[in-house]
C-alpha cells in the first residue's frame, strides 16, 4: 500500500531550499566570510550594496552573515521543539487511544487543559521556569505544541485502531505489541512525519517569537527573531535590518510548510 | 438552501476599503489653538508616591501634578523659594524651618499649609509600614516634622542633614494632600488617587494606556520661571513603547511630543524640521560598575584594564549623537562638585594588555585570555530604560574581544535579573546611572544601604563575601553629612577620584533625556534632571 | 432529553477543564524563581533594605502556605475578585475590565476578517478561470501561516499608516486603533481555516451528489455555492473556535506592537514581572474563550448539520 510517488515540482524547489539553509547550518563559512557577532563599528547601517548584500547593522555587521549563521540557531533549536512535540505527543496521545476508556478520558482531558492554555503563554511561563536560552525555549515551545500533537495522534491511532483489516488482525491472534509494530506504525508514520513538518514550520515561528520578545539566545547571538526585534527600531533608517531577517524567516517557513502540504497530499491522494 | 449569488462576496473588498477610507478621514491633520496636546512616553506609570518619582514616566506625570517646597533652577543649580517662600536652618544642619505661602489650595479642594507639608515629610522620612509606604532615598536622617504655626514648619534630624534643602526641590517630595496619604499604597497606583496643588490635575488614568490632564484655572503659585497657569488646557499622555512608532508617529502629525528618541532617529527628525531637546540627567554617568568581591575582577589591574581597553569615544561616536557627552568622570559635568578627570581615562589597549598580562592572564589558541584554564568571561545583565543599552554592550563586548575578554550579555526575566544582579559571582559587572542634581548622588549609588552598585559586605547583598571598601563608605559618608558647602563638594571631588584611581567604574557618557516635539510647539521646559513641565506649552499656528 | 443530557456533559466537561487549567498554572506559577514583591520592591529607585522588602512580602501575600493558597485563591476568583496586581498597584480586576474590551474588539474583528479572507481564498481557488491563479491562491493558505506576525504588523504600520497616513496609530478611538492591528492578526488566523477549507471543498467535490449535479449541466459557480461551500464549511466551525483561543496568544505580539493596551500587552508586562495574580487571571480568560468557543461549536453544528460529526472538535461524538 507505500506506493512510491515521485516529489513534485514544488516538493523539489522546498527541499532546495531547506538545502541552501542546511548548508547554512552545517558550514556556514561557504557562503560568507565575515564575522557574524564582530562587526567593523564604522561601517554601521550601511545600505545594500556590493560589498554588503544585505547591508549592515547598527555595529556594522554584515546583515547577510549574521542570517546565515543565524540559521544555526533557529533551525535545529525548532528541530529540538518539534522532536520534543512529537516523542510527548505520541506518548500520551498514543497511550491514550490504546488504553482503557477510563485512562483514554483522564489523558484526554489533561490534553484538553493544556490546549486551553494559550500556547505562547505557556511556554512563556516555561521558559521562566528553566530559565532563559535557546536550548530552553526550544523545550518550552515543544511542551506548548505536546498537546496539540497528542490530540491528533490520538485521534489518528483511535481511527486506525477502528479500520476493519486492523480489526481484523486483532480478531485473527496479532498481539497488541504486534498490532502496533505492524499495523499502526507503519500506517500513522506518514501523517504523523506531515503533521511534524507543519509543526516544524510553526516552532520556526514560535521560537523566533521567543526571540522577539527576549526569551531565546542572548546577543550578540545573530538569531533571527532577536535580529528582527532590533532591526525594529530603526525601521524609519536602516529597513534592511528587518527586512531580511522576516524574508528569511519566511522563506524557510513556507517552503516547509509546502514540504508538508505536498507529503499530506500524496496520503489523501490514496484510496 | 440556496446561498446568495457571488456579488455581495466580490463586493467585500470594495466595501473594506471604503470602510478604511471613511474611518482615516478624522485621523487628518487638523491643529488648532485649543487641540489636546498628544504626549508619548514609551513606558507607563507605576505606583505615584512621590518618593518613587525617580522612575521617568512616574516623573513625567508627578512633575505636572505636584508642587514642591523648593525649586532646583536648572541652569544655576540653586534652590529658589516655590510653596515655601523662605527657609533657615540651625548651626549644625539638624533643623529646617520652612514659611509656606499662604493661599494655596490642593485640587480638592484643601489647603496647602504646615500641616500638610509636616504630614508629607513625615511618611517620607520614616514611611509609613501600615499604609505600606517607603522611605524616601533623599531624605537621610530624618527624626520628626514639626508644625510650629498654619504656615510654619520645622523639621528635625538625628544628624547633620545638609542635603536636606536640595532634597525638598526633587520630584520625590512632591507635596500631596493628606487625603492621599491616608490611602494604601497600592491605591496610589491610580493616577486620579494622587491630589496635587501642580498646575494640572489628573482627569483620568486608563491602566498601561493614557493618562488625561487639566489645568487648573487657578493656579498662581508656581516657581519664578513659571508663576501662572498652564498655557494649554488637555494633555493627554500616551504609552506607546516602539520606538519607531513614537517617531513615526511625531513625523506623521499624530502627537506633539515624545520623550526617548534614540541616537539614529535624531538625524531624520531634525531633518523633517523638528525640534530636539535634550535636557542632561546631570548624576552620576551612564557606566559600567565593577563588583569586586568577584574574584575575576577582584585584582585592580584587570578592571584598569577594563577601563583603558574601552574605546568610549567610539561608543559615543558610533551609537549616539553629540547629546551624549562623552562621560569625563564618574559625575556628569553640569553636576554640583564635578571635576575633569580625562587623563586617567584615556583609551589605551597596549597599556591594557600589558595590565593583563601581568596579572596573569594569558591569550589562548582562540584569542581569549586565560589563567589558570579559566577563560575572563565577565556577565552583565542588560538595563532596559538606558538609551541602546543592549546595543551599547554589545560595541562593549566587541570591543573587549580584541583585548581578549569576553563580555557575557545576559538577559532573564526581571525576577532573575534582580536575584543575579545581587550575585556578584554571576554580575561581576553592572550598569549604573543615576540621574540627581546632588552631590548625595554618589553616596545614593555607591554607598552598601543605597543602590550599593559595588555590591559590599553589608550591603543589598547577602551574597557577597567579603568586598568591603571602608574607605569609600567614609568619604560618601561625609558627603552626605558634611554642612560646610565647599568642604563637601571638595569630598565630591575626592571620591570621584578615588572611584577612578580604584578603577571601579568605567564612565561612559553623560546621559541625557531626548525629546521631540513638533515644529510648531513651544514652551516645552525641564526640571532639573530632565523630567518635562507641560506648563508653558502650546500650539501655535504653523 | 438525551441532548439535555448531552448540553449536561459538555458543560460539566467544560468546567472540569477550567478547573485543571488554573491547576496546572496556579503551580507553574508558584514554582517561578522569585516573586512579584521582590520585583516591585527591590528596584534600586526606591532604596529598600532587605528588611523592609520581606515586611512587604509578608503584608503582601502572608507566610500562608501554597496549598491554603490555592484553594484561598481559587474561592477568591469564584466570587469574581482577582486579587491585586503587586506591579502595578491595582486590582487585576480593574485592570482585566481596562484590558478585555480591546483584546475583545480586536479578536471579534480580526476574526471576522479572517472569515472574509478564508471566503475569498476557497472562492478564488475553486473558481478563477486560469489555473496558474487558481494554484496561487490555493497556495495563499501556506505563504500566510510562514509570516512571522509581528514583522508584518511593523511593515503594517509603516506603510498604511505612517507612509500612505490612512489611518493614525496612536491617539485614535477604540474601533479605528483596531482596524490596522486587526488586519495583522487576522492573516494566521484565516490561515489554517482557510487551509481546511480547501481541503473539504476537494473533498466535498469527489462526493458523488455533486458529480451527478454537474453531469446535469449546472454552472461551476452555482454548484459551488449552492452545494460545495455550505457542504464544506462546518468542520471549519470547529477550527474557528480554536483559532479564536490563538488570538489571545496572538495579542501579546500584536498588541506589543501596536502598542495597544489589551490582555496581550497585560500578559507580556506580568510575565517580565512575574505579577501572578495577573497572569492567573489571563490564563484562566483565555481557558475560558478556548472552553466556551468549543462548547458553543459543539452544540450548535448538530442544530446545523445533524449528519456531519465533528471531525477537529475537541470530543469525536458517537455516531449521531
């Protein structure tokens, strides 16, 4: 039933991109050569130009640089709070959905606490809790997406555990370690690889949020989020600071999520 | 069931940019004579007792509402009469007598007289633990208040007091009804709780958004430069804390005033034909403290070094404006007492690294210098109401890197920041600035049972080892008790080298408070460190 | 009598959830390093010794313990007082009815936006003539939900108001001073409604009634309104009650930004300084939007559509 289906144009172009921002993270000095958190203090808010792509900051830095290495930060601190989401969500979801009814409504009703509480809230109020960082206010956003995530993973494990041939292995003697190895893993990996990389996306965001508001690295860390928040004050002189960041922020986010749009596709594309 | 055919849903945008179009129409610019006049100021106010007047916006609002018995004249420093029309004192400073002018009223309507005074003085100097009051920072020593007639009140203090005159002109002793001191403290969080005799009355307080002020038609009472009532009938005082939109809003006629414009914004709103004001906090400057007890900066030539590896002409340079002086002591120069201490300052990275290296501390692979296999990694926390704080550290840090030592920036929630800013393991350094036209200035920073910038054994601190300068304490001590003037402004002059000479503080720049206002506003004035006076401003036609 | 029983339920369920989310912050909250007296109290403005900070502390919040505590609080907020906000000096009631009504105007108006760009979005992507634009706007959905909220609300800002002057930002009456700030928010939001949209249309679409409606000749318009849309659209109720819950979230950047003085702006400032009697406040508002928004599309899609089941809903309820 895993028939192979080859990526679609927009498939490739997301997966080029996140290509170029992997490249970013892995070695970012291909693509730039300046310093990203030491900068020449003369050659503050420069424009655009030749010499700097993206113009400079307020302490001259290379704007292009500091996004480059900051990819290096927001990138695999949103891949930590997926990663985190997804192992907590598909604990309690799953254990949820294939437990006794009574297990199944206490759990579900913890999820539905969770998910009553704002999410940026709440991992505003986690990362107080551990303290601030980058590496904490990735755990904090990937507690705040748990709930969301167990929800449709008990959702999804619930219908899957309904199909009749499931059923019907159940009836004909599989286990119940057999019945998941077998039958719902293989079945909810798809999904659930679909939903984490439209989570992806939305931790990206979230974290830069963090950022935004102060809670993730400290500066000089070039950070995405924290590059926009103080390239917001001098929006009326120097555009660039901001610009770039968002643009890069939003490219990244897009083509993720358009990465995730075309795996959904291809599993409603099944009979 | 049939849904509507296709053109209400098409017409929709059509419609919403109709909408936006008639709502935009009020929002023109349209100036006239009596218009409310719109001031911005990024933060909102918190608790109004007067004595926690320090904070800006909390100034920005006390400074319209309150009088007080003194005035401090910004250009000449000398306190002129204001509620109080003459004052002497005893030999030995321990007693004040002050005369109240007759005749002035609260805005409820209550009189201003020795009572009153004697009932504020009394909460400021002692506070007032059932009411959860206080005690004011500028008043030391205080004992009792006395009420000798209606207009006649003296003041007593256990010891000598020579502060005392300047202290009754700041903005923390306000004169407030003794209607609102008989309220709670947590009462005086609300704007229209605070009964003033100032030349505006607060008409309304919306939490963390506006706060709406009258004049008042009566008022004849205010100091020498400004006796009448206020020019303009409404101001309104909005928080909007982005920067860029106090000054998109200014340059878009959306407000008349704002106060914080930063350093980069100056150039354009100068060129789009506004006004700058930059009025001088005249404290202590905007600098960087050290907290010896930590072992890191324990040693004095680490922190010369520091202090000589500190390029501040580049900082002033690059990040502010010729409003920011560069800081040539650990007083601002338009202080009472200062004195010009650029030599010892000069920026000096040969000296400085040899500093370094003679007190062991060695470059490694990486550039960064170690002892001992410990790297000089120093944490600071940021301090958000300095002008670029953040950006400032991080020029700072830049710049130490070439000297080999890394400067932590640290950011956490306030509760943390507070708890690691008492640690002087976790902060061995600090900003400081205090903004007080008062040679008692430096005692209020650096001496252990004030701000104790230091952090000294017996201090705020409970977690410092053993870091006490006795000597220092001594001599801020006898600032703030010394009675003869010249005597006291020759310790002023004492400390500061002192506080150099130890290098304990690297100043930076002179802070001052930046405002904005519309070409075609006047009579925008300032108190003596900085807080603006609404009085004297209006409107005219362009 | 079995609906009765069902309103019952859900009510209960409703209430239960409240309770479990002012458990969960009530100890998150406590477990904060530090506290709000501190924060006031230790600001170097006003000076305290140590000694006077812990006699406010013990006038503030008294030595009681966190569990007398809770269950004080928790009689407290039944009886609608919140207590009082250490930071500010007022009562969080005071505050919360200061607050409410501009998160309140700019959630009702962000939301309905978000309404209007789902519509036009489901339309432009079922029935634009070419196919290239068809796939841009199916596309919009994605592009929306990838804009970090408050860099387009700062470009908002700088464009519509300060460069074309449509409309000012500060100093403007309640409804006008949402307009921009509204349109902000209302792009993430319309965004996974409208994502969901599309996703039932195509579905709705394959259904074999709407194969037979158009074998019969009918227009592509007409058969999109008049059966696709209405058959498409009330799972979406489901995600727009749990959207409204986001734009609380939302307004702590939006109202950051726009320098509106809403619960978002309150909650940020309660964060930094740690002012739990607010924040226990704003958690338990927002629990209660989240609550009430499900509880009212719960209980109205079977008096919509009886023979549609809630698909994102927060209960799968037995086959009706």
């Amino acid at each position: 039933m895993k028939r192979f289906l080859p990526p679609g144009p927009e498939s490739v172009v997301s997966i080029g991109v996140l290509a170029v921002f992997g490249l970013a993270i892995l070695f970012p000095f291909t693509l730039t050569h300046s310093d990203p958190v030491t900068g020449v203090a003369k050659e503050h808010l420069l424009a655009p130009g030749w010499t700097h792509w993206f113009g400079t900051d307020q302490l001259g830095r290379d704007v292009l640089t500091r996004i480059v290495y900051g990819a290096r930060e927001t990138l695999p601190a949103a891949l930590l709070a997926t990663l985190t989401g997804v192992v907590l969500g598909a604990f309690i979801g799953g254990l949820a959905a294939l437990s006794a009814p009574v297990v199944d409504a206490a759990l579900s009703g913890i999820i539905d606490v969770l998910l009553s509480i704002p999410e940026l809230l709440l991992a505003l109020t986690v990362v107080i809790l551990t303290g601030f960082g980058p590496v904490h206010a990735a755990i904090a956003v990937g507690i705040s997406q748990t709930a969301g995530f167990a929800r449709i993973i008990r959702n999804l494990v619930r219908s899957l555990r309904a199909m009749p041939y499931i059923e019907a292995a159940r009836l004909s003697g599989t286990g119940f370690g057999g019945m998941i190895w077998w039958h719902i893993l293989p079945n909810a990996f798809r999904p659930v690889l679909g939903l984490a990389v439209l989570r992806y996306s939305m931790a990206i965001l979230s974290l830069a949020t963090l950022g935004f508001l102060g809670y993730g690295a400290p500066p000089p860390t070039p950070e995405w989020g924290l590059m926009i928040a103080e390239g917001r004050d001098y929006l009326a002189t120097a555009w660039w600071m901001t610009t770039f960041p968002g643009l890069a922020l939003l490219t990244v986010a897009f083509a993720t999520n358009r990465l995730s749009h075309a795996m959904t596709r291809t599993r409603g594309d099944q009979p | 069931m049939p849904v509507p055919a296709a053109s209400p849903l098409r017409s929709l945008p059509a419609g919403l940019f109709a909408l936006i179009c008639a709502l935009s129409m009020p929002g023109a610019e349209g100036h006239s004579q009596n218009r409310t006049i719109t001031y911005l100021d990024p933060q909102e106010h918190t608790n109004l007792y007067p004595p926690a007047g320090g904070f800006y916006p909390n100034g920005g609002i006390l400074s319209q509402i309150t009088d007080r018995l003194t005035w401090q004249d910004p250009t000449t420093l000398e306190i002129r009469p204001w509620l109080a029309t003459d004052w002497s004192m005893n030999e030995d400073d321990t007693e004040y007598t002050f005369h109240i002018r007759p005749g002035v009223t609260f805005s409820d309507g209550s009189p201003l007289d020795a009572r009153a005074v004697a009932q504020n003085y009394q909460t400021y100097g002692k506070g007032n633990p059932a009411l959860h009051f206080p005690v004011s920072e500028a008043i030391s020593n205080f004992d009792r208040a006395e009420v000798i007639d209606p207009l006649t009140v003296r003041f007593h203090f256990t010891h000598p007091a020579p502060g005392f005159l300047q202290a009754t002109s700041v903005l923390g002793s306000g004169i407030v009804s003794p209607g609102t001191l008989q309220r709670s403290f947590d009462e005086l969080g609300t704007a229209t709780n605070i009964i003033g005799s100032g030349p505006f009355v607060v008409s309304a307080d919306i939490p963390g958004k506006e706060v709406d002020l009258s004049a008042r038609k009566d008022y004849n009472w205010g100091p020498e430069n400004r006796p009448a009532r206020a020019k303009t009938d409404q101001i309104k005082i909005l928080v909007v804390p982005e920067d860029s939109i106090r000054v998109g809003a200014l340059l878009a006629g959306q407000a008349d005033i704002i106060r914080q414009v930063e350093a980069y914004d100056e150039e354009q709103i100068r060129h789009a034909g506004y006004s700058l004001h930059a009025p001088s906090t005249r404290g202590v400057n905007t600098g960087i403290a050290f907290r010896p007890d930590n072992p890191l900066v324990a040693d004095i030539r680490v922190r010369k070094a520091l202090l000589h590896g500190t390029d501040r002409q580049e900082i002033v340079t690059v990040l502010y404006s010729e409003n920011y002086p560069l800081a040539r002591s650990v007083l601002s120069s338009k202080a009472a007492g200062f004195v010009d201490l650029s030599e010892k300052l000069k920026f000096d990275p040969v000296l400085a690294g040899q500093l370094l290296d003679s007190a062991g501390w060695r470059r490694g692979e990486n550039g960064l210098r170690y002892k001992d296999g410990h790297p000089l990694r120093l944490g600071i926390h940021i301090s958000l109401p300095h002008p670029q704080n953040k950006t400032m550290l991080e020029l700072v840090a830049q710049q130490w890197r070439r000297l080999g030592v890394e400067l932590d920036i640290m950011s956490g929630s306030a509760a943390g920041v507070l708890l690691d800013n008492l640690d002087p393991q976790r902060t061995p350094l600090t900003v400081s600035e205090v903004g007080r036209a008062d040679p008692d200035v430096l005692k209020s920073e650096f001496f252990p049972k004030n701000r104790d910038a230091l952090l000294q054994k017996g201090g705020q601190s409970n977690k410092v080892q053993h870091f006490q300068d006795e000597t220092l304490n001594a001599m801020l001590l006898d600032i703030a008790s010394r009675t003869d003037r010249a005597e006291r402004l020759k310790q002023v002059v004492a400390v500061q080298e002192y506080l150099i000479d130890k290098a304990y503080d690297i100043p930076l720049f002179e802070e001052p408070q930046v405002y904005a206002t519309s070409p075609n506003l006047t009579g925008l004035g300032f108190e003596a460190v900085g807080r603006p006076v609404f009085q004297n401003v209006e409107l005219n036609r362009p | 009598m079995s609906s009765f029983r069902h309103v019952c339920i859900q009510l209960i369920r409703a209430l239960l959830i409240l309770w479990g989310a002012f458990t969960v912050t009530f100890f998150l909250l406590q477990m904060m390093p530090g506290d709000a007296v501190m924060v006031r109290f230790m600001d170097p403005e006003l000076g305290l010794s140590p000694e006077q900070i812990e006699a406010m502390r013990v006038l503030y919040s008294g030595s009681s313990s966190p569990v007398f505590q809770y269950f004080h609080t928790i009689l407290r907020m039944l009886h609608g007082d919140f207590g009082y906000s250490v930071q500010l000096g007022v009562p969080v009631r005071t505050l919360i009815e200061a607050a409410l009504p501009v998160t309140l105007r700019l959630a009702v108006v962000g939301f309905i936006l978000s309404l209007v760009w789902t519509l036009l979005i489901a339309i432009g992507a079922s029935l634009l003539p070419a196919r290239p634009l068809r796939q841009i706007f199916q596309a919009i959905p994605g592009f929306w939900s990838a804009i970090p909220l408050y860099w387009s609300g700062i470009f908002i800002i700088q464009v519509l108001s300060f460069k074309l002057r449509l409309l000012p930002v500060v100093g403007v009456g309640p409804w006008e001073g949402t307009i921009l700030p509204a349109l902000a928010v209302s792009l993430p939001i319309a965004a996974p409604q409208a994502k969901l949209l599309l996703q039932q249309i195509e579905e709705t679409e394959r259904l074999p009634f709407v194969m037979a409606i158009r074998t019969k000749g009918a227009s592509q318009r007409s058969v999109f309104f008049r059966h696709i849309l209405p058959n498409s659209v009330t799972p979406c109720l489901t995600m727009a009650g749990i959207s409204f819950g986001e734009l609380i979230a939302g307004a702590i950047v939006t109202e950051t930004i726009f320098g509106l003085n809403g619960l978002g702006r309150l909650t940020r400032d309660a964060v930094s300084g740690q002012d739990v009697a607010v924040l226990q406040a704003v958690v338990m508002i927002g629990a209660t939007g989240f609550v009430a928004a499900n509880l009212v599309v719960d209980l109205l899609i079977p008096l919509i559509n009886p023979s549609l089941r809630s698909s994102a809903g927060w209960k799968e309820t037995s086959g009706s």
